[in-house]
C-alpha cells in the first residue's frame, strides 16, 4: 500500500484544494497590476523603459533607479508589500481550506513560497550578471 507524502506530513491535502488557495491568493497579484495601471495612468509620466519598471510598493522605490546597479534591481522590486500581503492571504486561505491552524498554514504556504521566491531571484540576479 503506497503511502503519499501528504499523508506523512499529517495533512489531507489535494491537489485541487492547494490550486483552489493559489488561484485565489492570486487575486493580490491583480490588484497590484490594477494599481499600477491607476498610477501610470493618472500620477505618473512614462518617459523611458526604467520608468516602466515601477512597482508600487516595493523598496526600489526608496532608491533611484537609474542609479542602482542592474543586477540589485529586481531583489528590491521583489521585496514588496504584495508578496506580503500575498503570504498574509494564502496562509488564511490554506488555513481554512485543509482546516488547520494559521502557524501550520504559514509553515505550509509561505515558506516553501518566499524559498522557492528566493531561489528565482538568485537566478534573475545570475542572469542579469551574466548579460551585463
């Protein structure tokens, strides 16, 4: 009898319940489009591509970007108050999907996220320095 390792982590999880919580986690993502899109289309001027590069609420806004290096661009774009928020709310969303607590649920959701978010900036850093 094949054990799944779901089942030895303790949880009762599918597939399509894990989908379920992404998809719905996602709706953070548009939102920050949409602002963004509210900003450039009412508070802002586009007058080359780093201008297009703006992403509201993120650290390199503290920063001039056309001063940065190229390759710290993009970890300070990443640190942002959406990928927070998008922990915020997958956590609670995964909590009551498999009926677990919220502690489980940012063990479960977050962590595996902002590692695996981790490991693709280091790529993107990578890249940039091997282009540059």
């Amino acid at each position: 009898m094949a054990i799944s390792i779901l089942t030895l982590l303790g949880g009762n999880m599918s597939a399509r319940g894990s989908l379920n919580v992404c998809l719905k986690a996602e709706v953070v993502f548009l939102l920050m489009l949409f602002i963004k899109f509210i900003a450039f289309s009412f508070f802002m001027d586009a007058e080359d591509l780093y201008d297009f590069s703006f992403m509201p609420g993120s650290l390199a806004n503290l920063y001039n970007i056309k001063e940065l290096p190229q390759w710290a661009i993009y970890p300070l774009q990443t640190i942002n108050i959406w990928e927070v928020l998008f922990c915020w709310v997958g956590a609670s969303l995964y909590a009551i999907q498999f009926n677990v607590s919220k502690s489980v649920a940012f063990q479960r959701f977050c962590i595996p996220y902002l590692i695996g978010l981790f490991i693709w900036v280091l790529v993107v850093v990578f890249i940039t320095l091997q282009i540059s």
